[in-house]
C-alpha cells in the first residue's frame, strides 16, 4: 500500500523528502502537491496535482559549476616559498623556540615536522582520529553505556562536562554505535536555538518544510516521527551539543515536547550536551518541571594520572611510533598542568614533540615539558 503526504513546491520547482531534493516542475512553483510512495522502496514518489497528468519526481542532480574563469595574473598565482621562518628554524634551531598561535592546517604543516623525525605514520594527537581509534577511558565507556540505554528505552538524559574533557568525542563515539536501520539521529548545536528554530531543524534533518507557527511546526514534527516509528519500525535520538548556552524558553519548550499522548510515552530520546554549568542552571526553581523529567545525568570526569598517561600511550600508539617518547616525570609533568582534560594534553604533547624534534631529542622529559609549558603555552595555560 501506498503512503500520501503534502509538500510544498519551492522557488526552484523541486520538494523535500527525506533528506533529498525532487525535481518537479516549473508551473507547480508555490503550489502543495500530494505525492505518494512506498514505504518499502522510499526513493520512488509520485507528484499529483489537480488539472496535470501524474508523474515520477526524479531526485536533484547537483552537476559542478562548469564555465571556465580567466586564469590569475602571475603575481597572484600562488607558488611555493622558498624561504619561511619555520624553514629557517629547522635549519638553525635556537633555544629559544616559540609555537605561534596555530590554524588547523597550519598545525598539521608544522606537526609534520616531528611526524617525520618520530617516523610516526600518523599524526597523534589531532582531532579527527578515528573514535574506534581513541583511548576509551572507564567514564567513557559507562556513559555510553548509559546512552545506549536511553536510545532504547527513548528517554531525556543530560551529559556535562567540563571544556576539552570528551563531550564532542562521545556523541561522535555514540553515534558510529547506533545501528542505522535501527535508529535516526538528529544533531543540533546553536546557542542561539528558539523553540522555533529547534523544530524546524530537526524537521530539516528529516527532509520535512516546517511550518512557520512553533504549535503547528512541533505537531508537524510528532507526526513525522510517529510515521518513523510506526511504518518505518525505528527509533528518534536528538541529541542538543552546547545546551549550557541554550535560554529560558527553549529549555521549557522540552517539556512540551516530551509531553506526549497525556504524558504516557516519550516520542523520542533526547539528550542535552553541555559544559558543567548546564545542571547549575537546571538546578534553578523555573525549571523544575524540566529537570523532574530527566531520566539519566551523565558526567565525564577529568582523567587521573594513569588514565592520562594511557591516553598518551593510545595516541602514540595510533601514530604508528615510539611510545616510549615521554619520560615517567614529563607525563607527571603533563597530568598537573593539564589536569586530566584531554584537549590540553593534546596542546601540550603537540608542543613538546615540535619543541624536541627540532632540538634533535629522541626523549622528552620533564625539563622540556616545563620549557614548552612556560615559553609556548602563554605563560603555563595549556
């Protein structure tokens, strides 16, 4: 049997659904149209609208751009340097070298220095190592745990934790568990989310025009996902990163949403992401309706002096090189000034490798650790 739903035609005469565009035609600009399709084989729709003949909507082909630009004058063309200050440090090191403030292509240029001289095959401590890759640290793996089970079960959960100790990385980790036939993810990050704005991106996400009243568009959204449950057997998990920064209005609007079929059933799981001052505001009285209907609080903690130093061990272990890089006092070096959080045991590990390699250092102690931290790390914030 075939499943009927309406979509508004847009300016370019095409639809969403699902996630995709579908090209329709010109004379049905700013009209709504049915179309119908089957559950089973989705990517199949036809367009019916009163006075034309029905027709099969094709998807939107995206062809590259192909009109040829007049080339650059010479002085504008780029062309590759033959003198930089990096090459001149690499071959006149100094004692007194300094790491500039990076770009994340910058970096990896200068990180490419001691990648070489290490004989790593990867770099180590950047961000977008593999999350199967990662050093998964026992806090990590409960909280996943914890998330999977509110992934199930379609529960509210919170997870906090302080800036650099993990959060981005356990959303990337859940995420990869999920099974895709099994669930759909939402994904929304915006400090300045309205109610408004929250269900139009998840409608978005779903390939579905929100309507412009916030009632209307979180109806809209309930009825989206009660077709997702119910014909397409799966389940909703969104998941909201930066909440600690979302207002007042939007965080009671959570509620409303949960609010469903007279309290009795939750239509999705969702779950709030952010720094440690998120539960110092849902502590407060105006949201404790809210806060009653929090099923699981997850907290990543820092790492202690082991676990920092399995990270390390995990990261140089990925890189393909020694691990044997760090003495036993540059890693407690390491874990005092970093305290555990795993963006500032990247920033300080990445300096001392760049400082030592080009100080011809096979061994990085902690005399080095604490050069780098005092000279590079303005003034010993990592």
């Amino acid at each position: 049997f075939l499943h009927h739903e309406e979509r508004l035609v847009d300016k370019g005469g095409c639809i969403s659904f699902q996630g995709r565009k579908y090209e329709t035609k010109p004379s049905l600009i700013g009209f709504r149209v049915e179309i119908s399709y089957d559950p089973a084989s989705p990517e199949t729709i036809t367009i019916r609208h009163k006075g034309i003949e029905p027709f099969t909507a094709k998807p939107l082909e995206m062809r590259p751009f192909c009109d040829k630009k007049d080339p650059l004058p010479i002085s504008m063309q780029e062309t590759e340097p033959d003198n930089s200050r990096w090459k001149r440090r690499a071959q006149h090191p100094k004692s007194t070298w300094q790491m500039p403030s990076l770009s994340d292509s910058t970096g990896r240029m200068v990180a490419a220095m001691y990648k070489a001289f290490y004989e790593m095959q990867r770099l180590p401590f950047v961000r977008d190592i593999p999350s199967g890759m990662l050093y998964e640290s026992p806090a990590m793996a409960d909280t996943l745990g914890r998330l999977s089970y509110v992934a199930d079960r379609q529960l509210f959960a919170v997870v906090t934790a302080d800036a650099g100790c993990g959060k981005s990385t356990l959303v990337r980790r859940f995420v990869e568990t999920l099974p895709k036939e099994e669930y759909i993810f939402l994904y929304l990050s915006d400090s300045k989310l309205t109610p408004r704005w929250f269900y139009k991106g998840m409608l978005d996400q779903l390939g579905v025009e929100s309507k412009f009243y916030r009632g209307d568009a979180k109806r809209q959204l309930q009825k989206e996902v009660e077709i997702i449950r119910g014909v397409q057997g799966r389940k909703v998990v969104c998941i909201l990163d930066e909440a600690h920064l979302l207002e007042k209005e939007t965080i009671e609007e959570f509620r409303f949403l949960l609010n469903y079929k007279f309290d009795s059933m939750s239509p999705m799981a969702l779950v709030l992401v952010g720094q440690t001052e998120l539960w110092d505001k849902l502590r407060l009285q105006r949201y404790a309706a809210v806060r009653q209907r929090i099923d699981l609080s997850c907290i990543l903690p820092h790492l202690d002096r082991a676990q920092t130093e399995r990270y390390i061990r995990s990261h140089l272990a990925y890189a393909g090189g020694r691990q044997d890089i760090f003495t036993d006092k540059a890693m407690d070096e390491i874990f005092r000034e970093s305290t555990g959080i795993p963006r500032r045991i990247n920033r300080i590990c990445n300096g001392c490798l760049m400082y030592a390699s080009q100080q011809g250092k096979r061994l990085t102690d902690e005399h080095q650790v604490r050069f780098v931290l005092e000279h590079e790390m303005l003034g010993g914030e990592a």
